[in-house]
C-alpha cells in the first residue's frame, strides 16, 4: 500500500496533467462525501477509507456587534466608578484592621475630644435643669465641637440652644463682652469660664495634632488605594467587574498575537489569562482605561493547575454564552500558537502547551460548578495550535495534538496556507510556464515549506536573488519574515525601489499593528490600482474563533464544529504533514538550518525581560508619584 509521501507524489501536476482544485468556499449547508485525514505517521501505509456523509455547517460571518449587542452601547461609568471606590474603601479598611496602633489612636483621639465637648456642655447648664432638655442640649454640643476641634474653632452654647429651641434661662451662658463680663460673673460663673477654656484648648490640641495626625494617614491609605488598585488592574490580580454579558476565557501565555485583535474588536466579552503582563501592559492600559476596569487575570507559569492561583476569580451568570435552544455555555479557549511564527510547520509550541491548557480548562470548571448561583452549563473548550506538532510520551511514543482531549481544535497553518494559495492562483499566469511566484523571506524552512506547498498546485517559488530586475516587477510576489516589523519595512522598500504593481504583492503579517501600518500606506498614496492582498494570521483566527463560538451559539454540537473545520482542510491537511515531514528531514540532513526556531525562542525571550524591566520601573515610578 502506498504512503502518503508517494501518493502525494503524483499530484505533482504536469502538461497533461493539472493542479488540483483549490479548497471551494462552501456554500448553504448540505450533504457532502469527504475523506476523513489519516493523522498517523508518514511512513505508515495510508489505510483504506469509506465514504461517509458530514452535514456541512453554515458559513455566515457575523460581526462583533452581532455577537455581543452590547458593544452598541457604552458601558455604565456609574457602575464601574462605584465599584472602585468600593474596592479601594475595602483596601482603606482593610489597613485599618492590619493596624490596631491606628484604630486605637483614633477611637481615643475622638472619644476624648467627644468626653471634653460634653464635659464643657455640662458646665453651661444651671442645676434643675430636666434631663431630657440637658442630653439634648450635651449630645448636640459635644458634636459639633468635635468636628470644629480639627480647625481649633468651637460653636457657642447659645446657638446651640437657639437651633434646639430650648430656653436661655435654663443655661449659664459666658457673656463675650468685657464689660458684661465683670458686673455679671460670680465667682462659680467664673470658675465654670475658666473650666470651659481649659476643655476647649485640650480639645484643640488633642484633635489638632493626633485626630489631624490619623486623618491623614486615611487620606494617605485613600491614595495608596488608587495607585495599588491601578498596578494589581494592570498586574492581571484584580478580580474583573462582573455583569459583562457573554464573556469568552482566554488563555494567552506569555504572548498572544490574536488577542490584541480579539480586544480591539470584543472589548471586555474577552477575558485574557496571561502568564506574563508585562508583555502586554500596553494593551492592558488601553483597554483597562488606563488601570481603572480590571479584565484580565495573570497565572504564573506552570501553575494552571493550582488552586490558589486561580482565588479571586469568579464566575457570574451572564458570564455563561447563550444558545438559541436556551442552553448556557462555559466557553473557554486557548492559544497555543507560536508569536509571528505562521508558516514553519510541525514545530512545538514554544509558549503555551496543551497539558497546561487543560489544567486550565479543570481550574476555570470548577470555579464555575462552585458557584452555587450558576445554572446548569456545559463547557466547551477549544484549542488553537499547530496540529502537526508533535510531542512525546515518557515510553517514546509521538503524539500529535490531534490525539489529545479537546473539544474542537483549530488548526492555525492550514488556513494561512489556504490563503497564500487562493492568491497565487488568482494572480499567477495561466500558463504552467509561467505560474511563478516571488518568496521574499529571511527564513530557509519559510521558503523551503512554501515551495512545496505551492509545486504541488504547479507553481514555481524562486528567490528574489533568481530574478532578474525586469522580471522582478513582473512576477507576483510573496513577502513574510520572522518578525512582523521586517516584513512591514520589506513591503515598503519594495514599494519605494521597484516598479511593481501593489495589486500584485502579497504581505504575510502576524500583528494587528502590522495590520494598521500597512493599512495606512494605502491611506498615504503609496499603494494605488488594485489593493494588496494583505494575509493577517491574527485576523483569520480571530474570524475563526469567531466562527466556532456562532457554531456554538447556533446549537452545534463540539462533535459537528470539528467535522466541519477538518472538512474544510482536509486535502491541504495531508499536504501540509508531508511538508513538515520532509522538512524535519532536511533539518537531520544538513539542507535546512536546524536552529533557526530556537535563534527566534532566544530573541524573543530578551524581549520579555525587556519588558519586565521596563514594567518594574514603570512600576516605581507610579509608586513614587
């Protein structure tokens, strides 16, 4: 029986001979025979399929604003400026409890200037008095004397009886004339004066110095409140506000091109766990208004399966997506792609890997099963990874991603290779002569995958070095390196240096702000007749995870989703196996360069201490103000 490596082998299309078809844009659901992809090894004889029928699911694309109608509106400022002040007033108190030295000296602070004020209350009321009358008169005295005890003012006896209605005659009154003051005093009138100043100046010193002394310190709690409060936001420890109606988890790792899309687009109905925030504080900053609306949470590396690492987070009901049949749905995802990494095939996954995935996706299930508040719900989790990358059991054994548990998983190489083929068929020649395409890249296995892939559907990869200058601003050209900055620097050179029409390049990008730079060329005259094709990987996962989540919605079951999404790749699927096989290949040989990904793993790994630096003295210099 043949192998795959054979069989493909006689795609190889020729002059009698053409390409195969590219993969059709499926239309309304119907009835399909597909051939269900042997994910086995390459080596191994292909076994013999039946043909069996799969019910095609709709293709409609809906927008973020249909998906979460709450997006038309903005959120309630109210709501979220009440929630903070009760967080931080939380924190104030919290302080206080930390500190009994504080509670103590401002219960005595206040207790004795409160003893004072009514003991110089009491020194202004005759004998005989009633008692109810007296209390009033005690209690109204002693506190408003006690707020005017921290600016060393007092109120008189006499407004005090006025505002109460009492009579005068019932109070001995201190005369404020100097006159008055020596023809109506007796020597109990003047002793009592003598007492009242004495309580007076006490309950100035005492609340000028210690109450001022404590009130200032609650102030200054207030404002640690407000800077502690920002940093955990944008630290990832802040528990997000609750009431967001449908909210997606998703796992990021240390770096996520496709979340940057996702919040753009989705706002708070996306929450990213993140293992490192210093990575993404910039985005943390703009979509958390600058530390004010927590919607992130932060998991150290290698402790998805910790409970404590998770306390904090919760789980409301209209957090829980909702189907058409009514049903509830926990929706998790994960990202296990590689950052700016779309066309090497097969590699590992250098940041976020399927065990620590599912010990996430156990973690997130039982918070949710302990809210007792929740309704019945049925998670679904959903994975986004190279599905041809392998890993290794502790006997030896290979496995593929395919083989592992998940609910659906999404293959992110097929669509991008479905992508760059669509386009070099549309704009490559007719002719098998001279269907050639223009690859510049700085990365051997980019080139050596891409010229395998595309040979199969008769095209011709050359390097821009195989070309000469008139050719060059003739034939279609593919443009993608290792990082999205060279590739948005390369289309530009190209369009400043070579008479070549836009319409005919394809820029391979990874980033939302590649996406955003080289939209803006177009908007500065550089790019005029027909648009670039413009493959963004972050933008087609986000549609796709898009799509998966409306499949949901719509009552499909995890079962049905996957049939459809291995459907769709089905052909491209084993083209792509056997590229990444033969591509391992010529790494064992010496025709590829081995250490090309880990040179890429090492560069990217400075950065991220770059940026946690540069967070630590962001960090400081917050504190400090």
């Amino acid at each position: 029986m043949p192998s795959i490596l054979s069989r493909l082998k006689t795609l190889i299309p020729g002059p009698s001979k053409p390409p195969p078809p590219l993969i059709p844009r499926y239309k309304r659901p119907r009835p399909k025979t597909i051939y269900p992809t042997d994910f086995g090894g390459l080596d191994k004889p292909l076994a013999e399929t039946e043909d069996i029928v799969i019910p095609r699911l709709p293709s409609e694309q809906v927008k973020p604003v249909q998906e979460y109608p709450q997006l038309r509106y903005k959120p309630s400022q109210w709501a979220h400026v009440r929630e903070r002040g009760r967080r931080k007033m939380a924190f104030v108190l919290d302080k206080f409890t930390s500190e009994p030295g504080a509670m103590v000296l401002l219960g005595v602070t206040a207790g004795g200037v409160w003893g004072l004020g009514i003991y110089e209350a009491l020194l202004n009321v005759k004998s005989g008095v009633p008692v109810g009358e007296v209390w009033r008169f005690v209690v109204r005295f002693a506190a408003a004397n006690t707020f005017g005890a921290l600016t060393n003012t007092s109120v008189a006896p006499e407004t005090i009886v006025a505002s109460l209605n009492l009579d005068p005659s019932l109070f001995n009154f201190i005369p404020h004339s100097p006159e008055a003051l020596y023809k109506t005093l007796d020597p109990n009138q003047a002793e009592a004066r003598l007492h009242a100043v004495y309580a007076r100046v006490t309950r100035g010193l005492a609340a000028g110095y210690m109450g001022v002394a404590s009130l200032l310190r609650v102030i200054n709690w207030t404002f640690m409140a407000s800077n502690i409060y920002r940093e955990r936001v944008l630290s990832g420890r802040e528990p997000p506000f609750l009431g967001v109606e449908g909210r997606v988890f998703r796992l990021c790792g240390r770096v996520s091109d496709t979340l940057t899309m996702s919040l753009a687009r989705d706002g708070e109905h996306v929450l990213p766990i993140i293992e490192e925030p210093s990575n993404v504080r910039h985005l943390l900053q703009e979509y958390t208004r600058n530390g004010s609306v927590p919607m992130a949470w932060h998991i150290r590396e290698n402790q998805y399966g910790s409970p404590q690492a998770w306390t904090g987070l919760v789980i409301d009901e209209p957090a829980l997506l909702k189907t058409k049949s009514g049903e509830r749905l926990l929706y998790i995802e994960a990202d296990g792609t590689n950052s700016e990494d779309a066309l090497r095939l097969g590699t590992e996954s250098a940041d976020l890997s399927l065990e620590d995935a599912s010990a996430a996706y156990r973690m997130i299930e039982d918070i949710a099963h302990r809210t007792s508040a929740l309704p019945s719900f049925t998670t679904v989790r959903v994975f986004l990874g190279d599905m041809l990358q392998k890993g290794q059991t502790g006997g030896g054994m290979e496995y593929t991603l395919r083989q592992r548990k998940v609910d659906i998983l999404i293959d992110s190489k097929l669509p991008i290779l479905t992508e760059i083929i669509k386009w070099a068929d549309k704009i490559a020649a007719p002719g098998w002569q001279l269907r050639k395409v223009i690859f510049e890249t700085d990365s051997q296995e980019y080139f050596h995958n891409l010229t395998a892939l595309l040979k199969i559907y008769g095209f011709t990869v050359l390097d821009i070095s195989q070309v000469s200058p008139e050719d060059a601003g003739k034939l279609p050209r593919l443009v993608y390196y290792r990082r999205t900055g060279s590739t948005v620097n390369a289309f530009r050179a190209i369009l400043d240096a070579d008479p070549i029409d836009p319409g005919r390049i394809c820029v391979v990008i990874d980033t939302k702000d590649g996406l955003d730079t080289v939209q803006q060329l177009k908007s500065r005259g550089y790019l005029s007749g027909e648009e670039t094709t413009i493959v963004c990987s972050s933008d087609i996962y986000d549609t796709l995870l898009r799509q998966v989540r409306t499949w949901c919605r719509m009552g499909y079951t995890p079962k049905q989703i996957q049939a459809e999404l291995d459907a769709q790749n089905v052909y491209v699927a084993q083209v792509a196996k056997a590229i990444a096989q033969q591509a391992e290949d010529a790494k064992k040989n010496g025709e590829l360069k081995e250490g090309e990904f880990q040179e890429d793993l090492a560069k990217k790994e400075v950065e991220d201490q770059r940026a946690k630096q540069d967070a630590k003295s962001t960090e400081k210099e917050g504190g400090n103000e």
